[in-house]
C-alpha cells in the first residue's frame, strides 16, 4: 500500500508521496506505478506525482513525474503543493524553506492563514535563460532565431515564439485571442517538433494590458493542463524581454490567477499562489487494471 496526498495548484493536480523515514512506501515509484497512479478513468487521475525525498544540502528533495512517467526538470505548481504537504504534515516548517529540484535547490516563502493553513506561497524559481540552446533546440530544424525568438514551421503554418528555459524548456507563443487557438493541435505539434529532441511545454500568450495576461498551456508529458508554475515564469520572462509587459503580473489561467515577478538584475522570476488539499487514501494497485484507491 502506497499513502499519498491528492492536491493541485490552481487545477494542475497532484498525487503527493511522502518518501521520508517511516512514511516511506513499500514499493519504488517509478514510470508505470506513475502512469497507473495519474490514470484519470482507472487510477487516482493526476497530472503528475510528486515524491518527497531526502536531501543532502537542502530541508527534503522533489522529484517529479509526469502523467505519462517521464520525469520532468521542475514544476511550479507541483513545488507550492509540497511546501503546503511539508508545513501542514510537520515535515518542515523553516521559513524559507530549501527543496531540492531538477534544477538545483530552491526557496520558498509560505504564509499561514487563521486557521493555521498554509494560505500561499512564493518559490524564487531561479534564472530564466533564452533562446534556442537553452531550451535544446535544434537549430537546423528551425527557420531563423535571434538571441530570444525562434521560427518554426508547424504544418502549413509559421509560428513566432520566444524560447525560455526555466529549469525545463518552454515555448510561448503571443497571440491576439488564446480562446481561438486550437491548443489540441497546435501543443503536440510544437512538443514534438523535430527541433526539440527533448520535447517541450508549450504556452499561448494574450496580453491585456502591461499588467496582465491569459494563458493556455499545453504540458510536456501531460497535455492541456489548467494551469503550469514554470510555464506562467516563462511567459513573465518572456512578455518582459519582448517589451510587452512589465516586471511584475498577474497571469490568468484556466485554474486561476498566478503573481509573476522578473528581477531584472539575475533575471530570476518569484512565482506566488495557492496549493489546495484535495483528500488522502491509500493507493493499493501497480498497474491501471489492478488500481484501486482505499480510505478519503
């Protein structure tokens, strides 16, 4: 038997795995546990697990995997929900507390509301990097760059974009209305693009105003997700480099709204916002026929 946590950052949802000390579980987690785990029809249904791990220089580690076992680099959303986990469960309460990620050790600020619940949280997400060698792309299969824009062809079409590694590779596209485009054909279509040999997240951008933006996302090794921590960084880095809005927004997604800051001076960009507790059981199945979800 397996405990774990269901929760989600704005919809981006989650199945939490306590991996310390006696909590630890019985079996490793690993691509196919994954994938039965976040089975929408014959498992607990979730866009990724979340494991927290023991660290060496940090207050525990994060290892991610994705909805279909591939183990992504970070993910925005999914590291505000195990701070939540940490603080609520007694697991760690340091303020600011250290994770160790795929892309090194980061810091989170929480804060508690009246009733004593971790209320939000702000993750100092590191650097944003840009262009075609941050997020490993191709160049030959690209129509033209420059130091933060590609040029691909998709289809029939062409597709501007800035690219901008956040940890993990993103594309953002800005477009007049995020409503009209048709994510479902037009995310995979840019994930496995033969630029990207490692596939990548992708992410249409409308902006209101300087202040505000809606975006879409479709996620590397999940699909259209209602909502991506890294992915909403990169759209803030993004709109900043393009001139297109500034330092600090707030980012509407299908899950809900995210604050983004870009520090110009590292260019690091704080993510702040919410993490919910969904329900706790007891997972018993290893494979999407043998699944089966004890206790609420």
């Amino acid at each position: 038997m397996i405990s774990f946590t269901k929760m989600h950052g704005l919809g981006n949802d989650f199945v939490v795995v306590n991996c310390l000390g006696a909590d630890a579980p019985d079996r490793a987690i690993d691509a196919a546990v994954a994938r039965a785990m976040c089975d929408r029809r014959r498992g607990i249904g979730a866009d990724g697990v979340l494991l927290i791990e023991p660290a060496v220089d940090a207050d525990f580690a994060m290892r991610v995997l994705n909805a279909d076992g591939t183990e992504p680099e970070m993910c925005g959303n999914g590291i505000r929900c195990v701070c939540k986990y940490a603080v609520e469960q007694g697991i760690c309460d340091a303020q600011p507390m250290r994770v160790q990620t795929g892309r090194g050790v980061l810091e989170l600020d929480w804060v508690r509301d009246s009733a004593g619940r971790v209320a939000s949280v702000t993750v100092d997400m590191g650097a944003a990097t840009f262009g075609p060698s941050a997020v490993g792309a191709e160049i030959a299969q690209l129509e033209s760059v420059d130091e933060a824009a590609v040029r691909l062809r998709v289809g029939g079409d062409t597709v501007d974009a800035v690219a901008v590694s956040m940890g993990n590779p993103h594309i953002v596209v800005f477009v007049d209305d995020v409503a009209a485009v048709d994510l479902q054909r037009l995310g995979p279509a840019i994930e496995t693009h033969a630029a990207f040999p490692k596939r990548t997240n992708v992410h249409v951008v409308q902006v209101h105003n300087r202040d505000q933006v809606t975006m879409r996302t479709w996620e590397r090794g999940c699909g259209i997700t209602l909502a991506c921590g890294t992915g909403a960084c990169a759209v803030c880095a993004a709109g900043v480099v393009t001139q297109r809005t500034r330092e600090s927004i707030t980012a509407h997604l299908p899950g809900g709204d995210l604050q983004l800051c870009f520090e110009n001076a590292n260019s690091h960009v704080f993510i702040t916002g919410s993490a919910e507790v969904v329900y706790s059981g007891q997972w018993s199945g290893c494979s999407t026929r043998e699944a089966a979800v004890v206790g609420a």
